[in-house]
C-alpha cells in the first residue's frame, strides 16, 4: 500500500518536457500499425513485451467492468503491477469486491493508493471538500496518489472503450500522452457492452454486487447514485454536475479528471 503525500512531486510531469515528443509519437504510431488488426489479448501482449511500449502498468477501479481486462492481464501476466485506488469514499462493496478478484484472478501485484491521512487532514479535515469542490475531492484523493505511483513507468493499462462516450469515440488501442511521455494503451478499445457482458459470462467471471442494485458505473459513494431503466449508464456520476469523463488524464504533467 502507498500513503502519499501532498509535496510528492511526479517524475513524469519533471521529465516530460526533456523527451522527445516526436520520436514518442512515432512509437505509438508504430504499435497502433502492428497491433491495429489484432484482438484485445495481443495489444495486451504487446504492450507488456513490445520494446516499443516501454514499463507498463495496469490502472484499475475494480468497477462495473473491470474484471474482464483484469481476467485479461492474469492470462498474460499475474505478476503485472495492478494500481487501485482507494479514495477512502469508496463503497464496502468495491472494497470487499476487489479482494476477491484478486484472489480469484490470482494476482501477484496489486498495489493499492490512498493519499495520506495527514494531508486529508489538512486539506480536507471534515471530509466535506466533495460537497463544494468535486474537482478538488477527485483530485486530492485519486489523482495525488497516482501521479507518483506512475512515476517510473512509461505507460499505463486502462478499461476505456469507445462506445463510452462522444470523447472516446475514435480511441485507439495505444495514446500519447504529451505532457508527460506516458503510453496508454487501451486494449479494450473496440468492445462493445456486449463484448464485455459475453466475455464475463463464458469465463464465469465474478460481478459487483452493486450492478444488481442498479449501479452501472459505480465511483464514490458519496458521488454515485442508481440509475433508473432507459437512463445512460453514466448518469448516476456526479448527477446534476457537468462531468462526462472519469477517466484519469494529464496536462501539463499533472493527473485531472477531465470535464464536459
């Protein structure tokens, strides 16, 4: 487990502006041309053994959807570090699931991210930040963490897909991220909600408790409300609020959760 603090500086946001840009770009541009045709177990072999990907590691919310490419990693590789975040908002349930897909799935390197109580303290002393500020919530607990545990890595694993939202709708299996150098690499791109739905089914693979009780895409508890029938799915996060995007992403070196 990592407790970090607020003064942890990530090496990526130092050493993004000293890398070459244009010979990253042509990396990522090289593995989206090899792997374009392949399926999501290839991409994900060829992020974790390609020269070309770099250190990878897998960044996972252990949500809806997440065991599919978790189940993905173990088949290729149980020894790939798996970065959970735990915001200390997160539901029971999240918290008792991701036990048990780890242990099912037999996953050797979870690493599980809290920011530290003393900075809690300081910044958010009565766990009320989240009902002024989501945007900082999100920040001091999930992205301060991640920022120095990606450090080091020159690329990380995600679960986005392009049936996800408007934003996503061209996502490619590898990105660049500029301001930090980093790959992502999303090897899940292509499927669809019934890609996801078939392949959980035929590996008799574990689901959130929470689905059957009407949560979809589940986050905080205190920012994650059900979603009633004919709803998107993603309705039921930050309801009322202009955020379409959960997903974790940098600018200028520093991780944001990016808005509408």
């Amino acid at each position: 487990m990592f407790l970090l603090g607020e003064n942890t500086e990530p090496d990526g946001a130092a050493n993004a502006p000293s890398k070459d840009l244009e010979a990253l770009r042509a990396r990522v541009a090289t593995l989206n041309a090899r792997y374009r045709h392949h399926g999501a177990t290839a991409v994900l072999e060829g992020a974790l053994n390609d020269p070309e990907a770099g250190r990878i590691a897998m960044v996972s919310s252990f949500g809806a959807e997440s065991v599919a490419l978790l189940h993905l990693v173990a088949m290729v590789d149980r020894k790939v570090p798996v970065l959970f975040i735990d915001t200390r908002l997160l539901f029971a349930e999240t918290l008792a699931y991701q036990q048990e897909v780890a242990e099912r799935l037999r996953l050797e390197n979870v690493q599980v991210l809290r920011t530290d109580e003393e900075t809690l303290q300081k910044r958010d002393p009565y766990g009320a930040l989240r009902m002024g500020d989501t945007d900082a919530c999100c920040a001091l607990r999930k992205t301060l963490p991640l920022e120095q545990a990606l450090a080091g890595y020159d690329g990380w694993i995600t679960g986005r897909k392009r049936y996800q939202s408007g934003t996503r709708a061209a996502l490619e299996f590898f990105e660049l991220e500029a301001s930090t150098g980093r790959i992502k690499v999303n090897p899940l791109a292509h499927w669809g909600p019934e890609d996801v739905r078939a392949y959980m089914d035929e590996n008799r693979l574990p689901r959130h408790p929470l689905v059957a009780q009407g949560y979809p895409s589940i986050g905080c508890a205190p920012c994650t409300s059900k979603v009633a029938p004919g709803e998107d799915p993603r309705s039921g996060r930050w309801r009322g609020q202009q955020k379409e995007e959960c997903g974790i992403h940098f600018v200028n070196g520093r991780a944001v959760r990016q808005s509408a």
